[in-house]
C-alpha cells in the first residue's frame, strides 16, 4: 500500500539550496567575502586525526608559496594563515570561468591536550600542508595499575 505524501515547494527549495552549498563548500572549501570590496576570505578544507601520541592536522593549499603561509602556537592555540595571491589577469584575454579561490584565510583551533611545541613538523608537498604535533606525556592516556588493599 502507498501513502501519498504532501508536496511542500518550500521543503523542496531549501534542498536544493542545501545541495548548492554544500557542492560549492565541496568544490572550493568554505568562503565568504569581507567588508573590504574585492577581498575574499576563504576557509580551505582541512582534517584533524588524533592519535594516541600526537595529532595529524593536513590541510588543501593548492598553488600556495610557503613564504605565504604562517604556522603559530601560543597558549593552546593552533593558528594557520596565509594569503593565496592571484596572478595579475591579461589584457585583451576574455575569461570565461574564474573559479579559483583566491585572498586570505585563518583557520584557528584550541588544543585539547598539551603538545611538545619545540618537536612539532609541518611538511607541504602536492598542494597538502601536513602538521605532526606530539602529545606532551602528560596529556597520553596511560593504564593506571590497580593494587589489592590490604
């Protein structure tokens, strides 16, 4: 037996927004335009892994220079910039797609764990910039031994 379903054009619309944007957040990572007319400010997709002695953060910067990204840690903070400058466009070139993103980003986290700071990596190779922060030992889980009372 079928049951009928009414038609809402309103649900309906706000999926397709749904799947608009999140095709475009896939696509380009996440962006936004600031005050400033002409500035974007974008977000670039990015993964954090934990593991049990350290955490992995890899982020997308595609056709970034090194010199233009900045990595800091400072009480518990993570933060990493950078601006993604675009190449001057050509006169008498007609452009039929500009798709590329392009301006600064900042991505911020608060570690939830203490991290040996003078024994962290970051290595940028194919476009990834992949941080390596070892845990502190005092943030590592450990067994803790039980002892018989007596």
């Amino acid at each position: 037996m079928n049951s009928l379903t009414r038609w809402n054009p309103v649900r309906d619309l706000l999926s397709v927004h749904d799947e608009v944007n999140r095709a475009f957040s896939d696509a380009f990572g996440r962006r936004f335009f600031s005050d400033e007319p002409g500035t974007v400010v974008w977000q670039p997709p990015l993964d954090i892994e934990e593991q049990p002695d350290r955490y992995v953060v890899r982020v997308e910067l595609p056709g970034m220079k090194l010199e233009d990204i900045k990595i800091t840690l400072e009480d518990g903070q993570l933060v990493i910039r950078g601006q993604k400058v675009r190449t001057e466009e050509r006169k008498g070139t007609t452009y039929h797609r500009l798709e590329r993103v392009y301006g600064t980003f900042e991505r911020t986290f608060h570690l939830t764990h203490a991290v040996k700071s003078d024994t962290i990596e970051a290595t940028y190779r194919d476009g990834v910039l992949e941080l390596n922060l070892p845990k502190a030992e005092e943030a590592k889980a450990r067994e803790i031994p039980i002892k018989i009372a007596q």
